[in-house]
C-alpha cells in the first residue's frame, strides 16, 4: 500500500485557504479517501450520524506526480484529523514560503511532497501510519507527521465506496441560492429561536425557511430562483398568497416538499461558505430522505463549472418529517 504526490500552488491554496477551514466546520476528524483519480473527503458515510458532507478533488487539482498502489483496487481510505491536518500543512508552508518554495519561489528547485508513510513513534515499539509533508530541494529535508487511523480494510474500502455512489444521487429539483451571506444573516438570528428548521422547496423556485415555537416563528422566504430539473409553472391565483398557503398547496400538487432538519446541521452546512463557493443549490431528496446543498464552483474568471471539484452536503431530517 503506497501513496505520494507532490501538492502543487493552485492544490495547497484550496486544502489550507478554503476546503479545510470549511471541512474542519462539518467535523473534528473524516475520511480521506485515495483512488487513482481522486482526493475526497468524507463526512459521517459510514455511520449515518450527523450532516454528511463530500468534498471531491481531481488529483490533478491538487497534485502532480501521484502515484497510488494498494490490493483494493489501488484505492486508499483512513480516518484523519483535520485541525492536525490543517496545522501540519500551515507549519510546513511557513518553512516553505519562507526558503523559496514554489509559492513566490522557483517551482523547479523547492516542493512539497506528501506521501503515507509507517514509523515508530517515541515510547512506543508498535508502528503507525502517519501523512507526512516533506519538503524537497533543501540541504535538509523539512518534515511533518500527521497520525492517521489504521487504512480501512477491503471490505470497508467497499462500503464506504458504496455508500459515496449512494450519496451522488441528487434531488429532482434544486433551487439556486446566489446570496450565501443573505442566507447566512438570516441562520444567525434563528439558531437562538430554536432547535427545528422546516424548509420547503417548490418546483415554482421557492425555499421557504421556517422555526416555530410556543411563543414566536420566524421565516424566511426566497422566490422566483433558479431551477434545475423538475419545474413547474405557478398555478395562476397563487402569487398573492401568503407564504404558508401557497407552500401546502404546492406540497398538495406534487410540486414541493417539505422537510424538517437540525438548525445546528443547517448551520453547519452554511459554513462550506468558507470554501468560497460561487453559487449553492438547495433540494430534497425523493421520500424526502435527506435535505441535500451543493456547492458550484467556477472556473476563475468564467461563469463555467470547475468540474474538478465538487462539495456537497446532505443533512438528516428529523424523523417523519418528509412531506411530498
């Protein structure tokens, strides 16, 4: 089982400016999950337990030179801490940057290798496996080990395989949210009213945000947004509608749903904001299983997708709560 690549300007940028921070935000620790084309990272596939999040990386968006061998199939997956990683990555780029690495520096002369690696720790007669950075191009070789869990054996390599091409379906309908900050505003002042979020997507473009308890509810309402997939046209009458009236009537036709998750998971899920998307994309899966956010990302200076990566989250909704 081997792993090594050398984390290119453009890969370091992303890991420690923009998917780390958000990442470390979903949980303390993930997987990391190695193939022959891909660096992904994974929230909560394996337990079921707490929002879910995918982030998704080409290697050729983080890496040149990776190589990647292992008997499943060269795939690789192990449990990380990602507040050890993010350390790791800051303390080495600081030695990096300031010696003339490739960041400002010659690119030819100076890099960044990352590569699993087994070693024996202090005190102890048992190997680990670590991540390790390394530093290239110097007199003397700057290093730092990462503790990782031990990799996941065939058999959990498979299920976690599964349940990923599990979490890949997307709803019939997302509705797009180009203001994040807005949306952002309004989860700050409701996460002090409650515990429960209702959130209702139409086919029309509308996202209906709702917390009620015994003494005040608070809502939110975005129309007339982008569609993607299943659309519907608003039945005539419908527009002077109070929110509330025109939601169940939506739901009564087949052309929303409605579901109730955490407001903690709702929060959560805003703060892949620090990964700098440009754009977010709200649906609900079918049966109302899951509250699903995709993230886009274009490619700098354009209105094209960057298909090389891709975030995604999907919250748990509380039980019985689905409404189609």
């Amino acid at each position: 089982m081997k792993f090594k690549a050398f984390l290119t300007d453009h890969g370091v940028n992303l890991l420690e400016k923009r998917f780390l921070p958000a990442l470390d935000k979903m949980g303390k620790t993930c997987h990391l999950y190695l193939t022959r084309d891909h660096a992904i990272f994974l929230h909560n596939l394996l337990n079921g337990d707490g929002i879910q999040s995918i982030a998704q990386f080409q290697k050729e968006a983080l890496f040149e030179d990776y190589r990647i061998s292992s008997q499943n199939d060269d795939r690789i997956a192990f449990t990380i801490d990602l507040s050890l990683l993010q350390r790791a990555l800051r303390s080495v780029l600081t030695i990096y940057t300031e010696f003339g690495g490739s960041i400002g520096g010659d690119a030819t002369a100076n890099r960044l290798q990352i590569k699993l690696v087994k070693k024996t720790p202090p005190h102890s007669n048992q190997p680990m496996p670590f991540l390790t950075f390394e530093t290239k191009g110097y007199k003397s070789a700057v290093i730092q080990d990462v503790p990782i869990s031990k990799p996941l054996s065939r058999t959990d390599v498979l299920e976690l395989q599964s349940a990923l091409d599990m979490a890949q379906d997307l709803p019939q309908t997302l509705v797009q949210v180009p203001d994040m900050n807005q949306l952002q505003s309004f989860v700050d002042r409701m996460k002090h009213v409650g515990d429960v979020l209702n959130v209702s997507i139409t086919k029309y473009g509308d996202l209906h945000l709702q917390i009620s308890t015994s003494l005040i509810t608070l809502g939110a309402e975005f129309r007339k947004l982008k569609v993607i997939g299943e659309q519907a046209r608003v039945p005539p009458g419908d527009e002077n509608l109070t929110a509330q009236t025109r939601t169940r009537r939506a739901i009564d036709k087949g052309d929303a749903m409605s579901v109730q998750v955490s407001v903690k998971h709702f929060f959560k899920s805003i703060q892949c904001h620090l990964a700098k998307p440009d754009c977010a994309f709200y649906g609900i899966a079918q049966q109302g299983s899951c509250l699903t956010v995709v993230f886009q990302f274009f490619i700098p200076g354009t209105r094209q997708t960057d298909k090389s990566i891709s975030l995604h989250c999907r919250l748990p909704v509380l039980v019985d709560s689905g409404t189609n």
